[in-house]
C-alpha cells in the first residue's frame, strides 16, 4: 500500500492532517455487546479487542506492564487503581493513529426502535423521548469502550458524533466536521465514536451508524486499512448459520463499483453451492455488508471484515495482511479491483 | 429584563438562534456531588435539582405524571422502566430553552490534579493518562446528570465541550463552535455540558471550567437570566462557616467592571463587621465568585448565585426574581448597575 503523509483534509475551512490514520477500526456491536441482553457488554471480547488494539497501535506493548488511564473508582471500593509514580519513570509512548467506531449492538437499539427515531418528527413527544433515550443508551456504551481501551493503556477519547457536529439531510451526511478528530489524532489520542442519534434537516432527528460515520471519515481521512470486527469469521454466500456456508475470503471492487468473488473462485463455488450467492441477501444482509465495504475499497483501501477477539482480526488490525493473504487467515479481504 | 427575541449569533460562520435562551444553569460539583467522596454523586440534592428544573422549564409540569426518558435498564434487573403508551396519548410539551453547565466536584478533580493536566505537556506520559483519565471521570458526572434530567422528563443532551470543538489558548477560549448548542435548543432539546479537559494550542491540554464556560456561552447566546447552584446560600463577605459572616443579598456591577454592595447597605454591613470585605478573599475565593458573574451581570444579565435544591433555587430558576428581590429570597443576586 502506498505511503501517505502530510496530506491536507479540506473540510469546514482547512484542516491539516500531518500524521497519516493508519488504521479505522469498527467494533460491531454484536462483537462488543450480547446481543440479546439488554445493555450487557460482551466483557471477555471487549477485553481481548481492547488488547489486540493496544498491541496493534503501540509497537513493543505486547511485553511488559500496561499502565492504564481509567483512573475511576473501583466498583464498590472508595480508592483509585494508580499511582503516579509508574507513569513518572516511563517514558512518552507514541501510539499510532488509529479511530475507532462501534455499533450499538443490544444499547440504544431498543430505545431508538420503540420509539421510531429513524423516521424522525419531534410533533410525536415518543420520537423526541426516545432520542434522549438512545442517546443516553449509546453514550453510555461508549463510556464503556473508552474506558476498556484507556485500561489497556490506550489514549481512547470519547466523541460522540451528536456532540461533534455530524447531522443528516434525509439520513444521508450533512455536515460532519471532522476538526476535532483531526486534531485529537495529532495530539496522539484515539477518537472513539459511535453510531448516534443525529440531527436530521428535514426529519428533525434519524438515526446515523456507526457504518455511514466508518466512510465517512474514510473517504476523507484516507487510513491506510479499514477492520470490520464481526461476531463471524467475515463476509459468507449466506448466512453463516446454515448449513454448507461457505466465508468469502477475497472480493474485489471495480472502478463501476461492481464486484466479484475472487476466491474461492467460482469453480469452487459451484462445487460446493447450487445457488447463486445473490439469491441470499434477503436473509444474510451480505450484500449490505459487501455494499457498505466496496464504497471504501474502491479509494484504494483494503477492507477486512473479520472475527472479533481472534488471532485472526489481531493479524489483520496489526498491518500484516498488507500483499496476499495467507491461506490460514480466516476473514473476508475486500479491495480494489486494480488493472 | 428587556424581551429578546430572533436573535442571530455570529459564531463560525452565520447561526440563527431563533429562539431566546431563557435561563443557563450552573449545577456546582459542590452541591450535585459529595465533595470529599471520590466519585459520589449526591444524588438527594440532583434529584431535587432535576425536579425543579423541569417545573421552571416546562410550564404546568408541577402537577401531573412525569414522562421518563432515560430508558436505561434498571440496575441489577433486565428490563427497561418504560412503556410506549404514556407517550402516545401525551401531547408535545415544549420546554422553555435553557442550557445546563455543570462543574466536577468529586468527579475529575483528582485525576486532573494528580496528573497536571492543567498544566498541560503531552511530552510527559502522566499528563496524557491524566487528559485521558479525566475525560472518562467527567463524561461519566456529565452522563449521570443527562439520565436524572431525563428522568424528570427533560430533553437533555449532553455535549462534551472536547468533542463540541471548545479548545483553548494559554487557558483562554480559542474556538468554541455553538452551532451544535444552537440546533439543539432550536429542536426543543436541553445541552448539558461542563467543565472538561480539552486541547490547548500552547499548552497542548489544559482544564477548561464549567464558569469559563458559562461566561462564554452567556455573551454569545444572551440569556435572560443566569443561576449559579452553590453549596451555601450564595456570596458571603467571608467563608460562610466563619461565625458573623453576612450573606450578600445585591451586588450591583459598574460599565467599568468594578462592583459594589447594594444589599445589606454599607451601614448595616459596618455594624457587625469590623474588616472590610475585600480582606477575606484570599481564604472565601468571594472575589473569584464575583468577579466570574461580574462579567455576565455586565452584559446586562442578572446572575443569581443559590443554595441548590431549595426553594430559594426554585425561584430564582423560574425566573419570578425579575423585578426588585423580596425579603425572604435568601442568596446573591449580581445585577448592572443601570445608570
């Protein structure tokens, strides 16, 4: 992947990006969260994501002690778990630019779906009610993730896209000033936003994801790698629950857009499969997924939608997949198709 | 109070502030959290605090039952404290705009104090894991606030003046982007902010107080009238615990910046004092407090300084002290002195 550095973000004035993102990550919120209790996280897979990306962001941190900045009570005890003195004789630890984006998962999507936040309209006191309560619910989960990721020694800043700026027209971006993520990036934070209730110019309020935001900033912060964390190895040609599911390993973008399954390659799938993978999208969303990934791909930057919390989704946020992808990575890569 | 409206505030760009700000509320981290236990929000007094909020904020809402909207999960149960009918028979209630500022108290104070972020420096890994650490304690307060307001059925929102864009300049405000605080309160929403930790062009990272904040967003929005929650009754002419101290009941604030006590009278004050007001400021900080609301009274705004959670408080929210203060008011009222 080619080299990037000192590029200029043009974006509400003039923005400059000096140090180049090198990775823009997504913690899904069916990876994070359980997904079918409500407001739980996913402690064990948080703490292993949140360790994959402290190794991933800072060269060397995979050996020795964390010094954590989730300086916070201790649930039911009255201290603080710190003392000055281990960050005294340490010196500056540079982690490189990473953003980090979750899901909801089970947070704030039942307060946004009961109340209809999507379709907007503050006349209905249950719309407006109900983006207070996604708000509150999404936020808090964010708190969450910040703190995970501050444990592990990770410079993590909450953002909350709301707060930041982002609203919608007809649930489509309209403004989203990316000022402050740039320039807590060349502070050497690590921005973490979510998907969030949003402002929306006509229907007064809509729901932004987490998905929308990740190309968001990647058409205009250009990382050199996108990471999809998933509760399933990556992208299948159904849902991967059923049986004979065959994981995509390798799907390239055209220039037009279009894309196609590079391996396994389509002898291989006729083997195994008698229907066309696109007769599954109803059911396995793949096609979003893919869709929502192939906008990415085609600037130029690979996209690998992989499970969370395995060595294979720490292989791929630490930058080793950069050529071929080796046989025992299990994940699905989507790049550009080149010429 | 002369009678704003149609206002259009000038700030990055042109925003249309249709609507009048009614009143910006400082909750003091001395009066909404225990100040001497780490992290311990004094939940009595934020309780009441919220309630009257929503009395002076919503008209008629003294009586009848209050719509929640923090629809977060009850501690230790599964379930969400809501159902979707008591909103739809409701009809919209509007709430008279205000903006809420809070302070940190016991949230905050120790990591920023431990670390030196005020100091800033990010060459030093203590200031950065204190930033950090910061961040989380005061987004945590700021959470926990926007969830009681909820409760009482406000619309609040909180916002993070970091990721709002506010950063600073040797300690002074360098850019604050109110655009996000104005479409908020256009929609009919309540922000919360505080006092936070964010980026310094000199300094790398300092702490920006809730007051600073106050004072910036009350010379660029124009409130009708501004109320300081306190600890104690309201300005005293030395610490309020020392015996013979008088609690100043009028201050009126000069086109040059300097101030005089109106109420009690020179005379009154000189019967039971023998020294002279300004000799206590080094240990009461009165000089502080004043000056602080001397800057918004001299905008021509009344500034109420009150005990939280009593119903002096709850005057003074709902805006009934327009005129002359009656007798039995008990706090400070910081006024310009009309010529």
């Amino acid at each position: 992947m080619e080299e990037k550095s000192n590029k200029t973000l043009q974006q509400s004035g003039s923005i400059h990006v000096t140090k180049s993102i090198r990775c823009i990550v997504k913690l899904g919120g069916a990876a994070i969260t359980c997904k079918n209790e409500l407001e739980t996280i996913n402690e064990e897979n948080l703490k292993t994501v949140s360790s994959h990306l402290r190794q991933s962001m800072i060269a060397g941190s995979s050996s020795g002690r964390v010094l954590g900045m989730d300086w916070s009570k201790k649930s039911g005890e009255s201290d603080i778990s710190y003392t000055v003195d281990d960050f005294e004789d340490h010196s500056v630890v540079e982690s490189s630019p990473f953003i980090v984006v979750h899901g909801a998962g089970s947070f704030g999507h039942f307060q946004a779906s009961k109340s209809g936040v999507h379709k907007g309209g503050w006349n209905r006191p249950l719309v407006k009610a109900g983006f207070v309560a996604t708000r509150i619910s999404v936020t808090n989960l964010n708190l969450e993730i910040v703190r995970a990721l501050a444990r592990e020694g990770i410079p993590s800043i909450g953002m909350s896209p709301f707060a930041c700026g982002w609203s919608t027209c007809e649930r489509n971006i309209a403004s989203a000033d990316l000022s402050v993520v740039a320039k807590a990036i060349e502070s050497g934070l690590v921005p973490v936003l979510h998907g969030d209730a949003v402002l929306d110019n006509r229907l007064d309020c809509t729901i932004l994801s987490g998905d929308v935001i990740i190309s968001h900033l990647a058409a205009h912060l250009r990382p050199d790698y996108v990471v999809f964390l998933t509760d399933v190895l990556g992208v299948y040609d159904r849902p991967p629950s059923e049986p004979n599911s065959i994981l995509l390993r390798e799907i390239a973008v055209a220039e037009d857009g279009s894309w196609s399954i590079v391996r396994p390659t389509l002898q291989d799938l006729n083997n195994q499969v008698k229907t066309t993978v696109a007769a599954h999208d109803t059911t396995g969303g793949m096609m979003t997924k893919i869709a929502e990934a192939a906008v990415i791909a085609k600037l130029g930057i690979n996209v690998y939608i992989v499970k969370a919390a395995t060595s294979h989704a720490l292989r791929a946020l630490s930058g080793e997949l950069k050529g071929d992808i080796p046989d025992d990575w299990l994940g699905t890569l989507i790049r550009f198709a080149s010429k």
